[in-house]
C-alpha cells in the first residue's frame, strides 16, 4: 500500500506540474503574439484592440515589460474581483451558475472537514485494528474507519457524523436551490425581448391529404389560439445542404491557403493530390482544383435549394409557432393542443443559437426506437470499459504486482519508480481511457433526436456521470478491492469476505487521492494553460490567416463544456460525501480542487469562453439532483461498512438517512423545480405589460418571422426576396383552406387562395 511518503512525493509531483502550468500560462498570456488566445473574448465583444497592429516590430510579439513577469499570479486576484452580477451581465447566467457548482462544493466540504479532522480523525487514529490483522495497509489507513475494531462502541461517533454531514450538506443544497431559483426568475424577468420567449415547437403534426404542413398549421393555431397566434415556420430536412455548405467552406479554406502561397511565391504554382487529405492521387494544379470544387458544389448547393422550395418531402411534420405575448406562448407550451395527446405536441422553443437543426429532421415516431438502441448500447458501452479499469487499478497495488510477479520486485522496489507508478501512473491511463468518451456519448445523444444544444449537452452530462459512477468509482472499489486482497479471500471462509470487502472500501481512499492530484489539481492547470487552442491558433494563423476576418475565425475559444465539465465535479461531490466519515483524509484534496477550479473556470469565463447559448441556469436540477444521489450513496455505503464491523445495534440509526435524504429531494422538487421547467403565466404577463409600455409600436412578426428559419436556408438570397415579396397587409374574413368542409373560421389566412374553408 501507498504510505504517507509516497502520498507526498505524488503530491509534489502534481504541485510542480500544476505551478509549471501556472507559470507557462502567466508568461503566454503576456506576449501580444498570443493575446487572442487568453482573451478572446474581449476580442468579440470588440472591448480589445488588436496588439500586432501597434508599436515596434519587437513589441507586436514579445512583451519587453520585465515587471510584468514578476506579476505573474496577478491574474488571481483579478478573476474574483468581477462581482456576480456584473459576471452575469458579461458572460450570462448559465456560467455564473456553473460557477456556483464549485462555490457549493465549498461550502459543503469546507465546514465537514474541519469537523472530520477535529472528531473523526482522533477517533480513528487511536486505534491499532488493522496493527493487529493481516491485512496490507499504510498510516493514512489508519486514519480511517478501517482501523476501528469490531463492535466499537467508537462507530457511534461516525453515525452522528453521518447526520451532522447530511444535514450541512441540505441546509446548503437549499440554499443554494433558493438562491439559483430567485436569480433565474430575476434573469428572464430583466432580460431583453428573445424570440424563444414567444415562440413554440410543434412537432408531430398529423399528415392532411388536401393541405400542406404550413397550411395545417397555420389553420391550426390561428382556430385554436385566435387572438395570440402570429407567425409560424415549417421545419425543412436541410440536412444534405448544410453538409454541402459546410464542404464548400472546407474547399474554401484550401483554396484561400494556396492563393496566399502562392501569393508569397508566385514562381511556382502550387500542387496537391486529388485524394484524401491531398496525400495520394493524381497530382494537378491546387488552385484549378480547389477552383472547380468550388464551383461544383455551388452548384450543387443552389440544386438542393430548389428541391428544398419545391419539392414537399423536404418539409418536416413540425414548425416553430411565434405568438402577438409572452402569455399565449406560455399557455401553449404547456397545455395540450388535442384530445389525441400524441399529435400537435408543444414545447418551448430553445433560443434559435441553440437549436439543434439536423435532429429536427428526424420522424418524431422513431424517437422512442432511437432512445432504446442507445440505451441498450451504453449499457454495454458501460459495462465494457470495466476491463481496462480493472487492469488500471492492479496498477496502484504495488504490493499486490509483487506477489504475482516477484521478479518485478528490484525494480518496483526503487523509490522513484514506486512513487511515480503509485502516485501518477494509475490517474493518467484511467484519464486516457476517458478522453474519448464525452465524444461517444455526445453520438449517442443526437442520435437520440434531442432538438437542442443545451439538451443534448444535459443528456451526454447525465450518461457520463452514470458512466463514472458505474466504471471509476464503483469499478475502482470493487476491481481494486479483488486485486489488492485476493490472497486474503482464498485463505478465508465465505463468511469472512464480505468483512474483508468492508474493510478494503476505505483502503482504496490512496487511489483516489492521486486520481484528485492528476484529473483535479493538473487537469485544473492544464485548462489555463490552453496549450491546444494555442498551436491551432498559431498554425491557423501561419498559413490559413491572410486578412483580420480570418484572423477572428481563427480565434475560437469554444464554450464551458457542460457535457464534461459537469459530471467531472459530481465525481468530486461524491468522492466528498462518500469517504468524510470513511476515511477523511481526501477532503483536504477535495477542497484544493474546488478552490483552485473556482479561481481558474472563473478567469476562463471571465475573459475565454463564450457560451454557445443561454438557458437561464436550466441545468440546476441536474446538478442537485445528482448530489442528491451521492449523498444516499455515501449512507448506503456507510451502512454496508458498519454491517460488517459487527455494529448491530448503531447500524439500524442509519436506515432513516437516505428516507429522510429523499424526502428532502422531494421538497425542493416541488418547491423550486417548476421555475425552471415551467414559465408561470403570472410573470409572462407582467412582462409582456411592461413591454407594451415601453414599446406600444413594436412589429413583433418583422422581429420574429425569420429567427427559426434554417440557417443554411436564411443565408439565401431567395429567401430574404421571399420575405420582402410576402403581402402582410391582407386580411380577408375567412381562412380559406384546400379541405373539403362544412365550417368556417372566421380569421384570415396568408398562405392559401382556395375558395373552400377550414374543418373546425
């Protein structure tokens, strides 16, 4: 096992690294040749100047101010001073939100590890337990619960502490639920007018012989909500056009690399090969090549426009549906629209940036199909990945490698070689297995058919917590568990191993402090750093770069990463919950990593990401709820121990934890959960007041009529000369429609000229 020593040396290991890191990024950021890597978003917002264009040659690319690098933790200090309500006003409340996950994790450890050390430790240390057995262990096992011996009348004081945590941890939960809730209700309330305030998806409408879907529901809407329907737009399969967009883009950025170098050298054209990536295939002129490429997919592009206008299956059986208020908006998207509760299915729109276009051509009847395959493939995405794992956590026992392979042993035995296998090898090779999971899980999500980035990102969070769950934590116990005392269960009686297991789970407290040191403490540091988006930036900016435009193109800082960032910190959260009874010497690394990822993902927000879009921090539940889960996990847990250390008569106190823990759940679901699900209608209407008021004359359909069109679609000329050829101004006194009928509404319609009316 890993002692005290070895723990030290790992953590020293990780400190330098991370100060290296710390001190890499303080010199980077300095240098005006990389000012629109550390601070690309002031560049957007347009509040920073480029530093190339100004001063001696010299000075466009180093910075010659020598005090600066003595300044080199400034930035510190500088990324708390921007109080909360000025970080919303400049990064929006989805990352100000986001940055209360580290500032939560906080407030609950902070306190339990101040009481854990004051109590706990003393309890467990002045013991000599596990002196006494045959079981390998180290000192710091002797903080632990481990080292308490059977039928103590000492496991009374971990069950206090067990409620004593439990109650922090809610007390701060509701907190912190009532505080998020009240600034989202602040936040949509003073927000300005965005057409996902007004508009609805209607997905799943029912097919009608005589008229087309824009008809349907245009006749639909303006029978059903007569005095608040305003303007709809059908939902096309755009899908093939945006790829050839998105392909003539690529050719584009080829064509612009080869006209610059050729531009530089103009002795010699350039050439390329016509097969992949330009490595093999026929060799021909790069820019002719690139030239006539472009010029075939023009053609293609404009093609498939035309069968997008002309041609009906384009045309999805869904449409987003704007209203004249906020109020009839909010009372369609949470009613239902008709007696067969499968058709004519309403939800708010997410905010255009944030809709997912492709997923919205998918047939909303293949979605239950959809979400079952890829249920049924994480399942065995999951339990697959507990290979590797296993063979990863053999890693940290060293002991263990000896006694399999003894003539291992002289080399395992060096020092350095121990510490660095013990303390740094098991984090990075579990951290290579994860690198390409968010990926994977974010495939999974839209082959689900989820119409909106924020969604797909909450569902990818979901699966990669239930899949950390499942392979690190679970899969770290119960593999390393195996490994680390297989000598013990075959010497042993089947009534002695579920004791042995109790015993080991505390044990594996050494593994997940080095996993802290290397995901927590370095990956923190490494985020500053942004080594990757640094390269990229500066090979774009070598040979693709030749005006300021591209230069801005070049300059992607990407968003915050909800779909991996997040789960990462619920790792943290039940690492927390879980060992501060058990073995409470992980806390102190714990708050390290909140403390030192709320400073850095502060100045990231603050002056790198930009949000792709703004939820109003409709994440929250997720993240309570899964804190939630690790702290009935953590009792769960602790009763499991406490029933193998012969502790029958304080084991039963424990039962009520987790009763009382959902109870808890279930309050603040029904309490604070509906601000964020549901719009209530009382404040839709105090908006749309206040609206009225300050803007009597506003054209709502000119502001709405073309925020939900495609964006491939939008970028035409065909259609903005569709727009600016639409009459608005008639209204005849019945909606004529192409059905047979027998009834008559009494509003008009824009789309149809038929002389026949509509079916009520």
């Amino acid at each position: 096992m890993a002692t005290i020593s070895d723990i030290s040396i790992a953590a020293s290991i990780n400190i330098l690294s991370a100060f290296a890191f710390f001190v890499a990024f303080a010199v980077l950021r300095i240098q005006p040749i990389n000012d629109r890597v550390y601070f690309p978003k002031w560049y957007l917002k347009g509040l920073r100047s480029n530093l190339l264009q100004s001063g001696a040659f010299v000075h466009k690319f180093v910075n010659l101010d020598f005090q600066s690098y003595l300044r080199f933790l400034n930035w510190m200090p500088a990324a708390i001073q921007m109080p909360e309500p000025e970080l919303i006003d400049h990064a929006g409340l989805d990352s100000a939100v986001y940055l209360r996950i580290y500032l939560t994790g906080l407030k609950i450890f902070a306190p339990i590890a101040i009481i854990a050390f004051t109590v706990m430790v003393p309890v467990n240390w002045t013991n000599s337990t596990l002196e006494d057995s045959n079981l390998t262990y180290s000192n710091i096992d002797k903080l632990s619960i481990s080292n308490i011996p059977l039928g103590s009348k000492r496991f009374w004081t971990h069950i206090v502490m067990a409620y004593v945590f439990t109650f922090w941890t809610c007390y701060v939960l509701k907190r912190e639920y009532e505080t998020i809730t009240s600034m989202r209700l602040h936040f949509i309330a003073s927000e300005h007018r965005r057409p996902d305030q007004f508009t609805v998806l209607v997905r799943n409408v029912p097919p009608d012989p005589d008229e087309s879907v824009s008809e349907l529901v245009e006749h639909f809407f303006m029978v059903n909500h007569p005095d608040y329907y305003l303007t709809h737009q059908v939902v096309y399969n755009a899908n093939k056009l945006s790829e050839l967009v998105k392909e003539r883009k690529n050719k584009q950025n080829w064509l612009d690399y080869y006209q610059l170098k050729y531009s530089r050298n103009q002795s010699k054209r350039p050439l390329t090969k016509t097969g992949f990536l330009g490595f093999w295939g026929k060799t021909v002129d790069a820019i002719d090549f690139y030239t006539s490429e472009i010029d075939r997919l023009s053609k293609e592009i404009s093609d498939e426009r035309l069968k997008i206008d002309n041609n009906a299956k384009y045309i999805m059986p869904a449409a987003f549906v704007s209203f004249k208020t906020r109020w009839g908006a909010a009372v369609c998207a949470q009613t239902q629209q008709s007696r067969n509760p499968t058709l004519w299915l309403t939800e708010w729109a997410s905010e255009p940036r944030d809709v997912y276009w492709n997923n919205l051509a998918i047939p909303y009847v293949s979605l239950t199909i959809r979400r079952l395959i890829v249920a049924v493939a994480f399942f065995f995405l999951t339990f697959f990945f507990m290979i590797p794992i296993a063979f990863v956590q053999s890693l940290a026992n060293i002991e263990g490698i000896e006694k399999a392979l003894p003539f291992l042993k002289p080399i395992i035995e060096k020092k350095v070689i121990k510490s660095f296998i013990q303390g740094f090898l098991p984090g990075i090779a579990l951290k290579i297995f994860l690198i390409f999971l968010p990926s994977i899980l974010m495939l999974m999500s839209k082959f689900e058919g989820f119409s909106s980035i924020s969604a797909l990102e909450r569902r990818s969070a979901t699966r990669y917590y239930i899949f950390q769950f499942i392979n690190v934590f679970l899969g770290s116990i119960i593999t390393g568990t195996a490994f680390q005392q297989l000598n013990n269960f075959i010497h042993q009686s089947p009534n002695e191993i579920p004791k042995t297991i109790g015993v080991s789970i505390p044990m594996k407290a050494t593994f997940f402090i080095t996993y802290i040191m290397v995901d927590g403490w370095a990956g923190v540091a490494g985020e500053i750093l942004r080594l990757r988006p640094l390269i990229i930036y500066h090979l774009k900016n070598f040979f693709l770069v030749k005006t300021e435009t591209d230069r801005e193109e070049a300059m992607d800082p990407g968003s915050l990463g909800f779909n991996t960032g997040e789960p990462q910190i619920q790792l943290y959260f039940l690492l927390g919950l879980v060992y501060a009874v058990v073995s409470p010497i992980l806390l102190p690394f714990i708050i390290i990593f909140f403390g030192l990822a709320y400073v850095v993902y502060r100045h990231q927000i603050m002056n790198v990401y930009n949000q792709e879009y703004e939820s109003a921090a409709a994440f929250w539940p997720d993240v309570h709820g899964r804190i939630i889960i690790a702290l009935i996990v953590s009792q769960l847990l602790l009763l499991g121990l406490l029933s193998t250390k012969e502790a029958s008569q304080s084991t039963p106190m424990l039962i009520t934890l987790p009763i009382l823990t959902i109870c808890f759940d279930r309050y603040c679901k029904g309490r604070y959960e509906p601000a964020f699900v549901r719009y209530p209608l009382q404040q839709a209407m105090m908006k749309d007041i206040l609206d009225h008021t300050k803007e009597p004359n506003i054209d709502l359909e000119v502001y709405l009529r073309s925020a939900y069109v495609h964006p491939v679609l939008k970028a035409g000329d065909d259609y903005e000369s569709n727009l600016a050829s639409e009459d608005d101004h008639m209204e005849p006194a019945l909606v004529p429609t192409k059905r047979h009928s027998q009834m008559t509404t009494l509003l008009p319609s824009k789309h149809s000229g038929s002389s026949q009316y509509l079916i009520v």
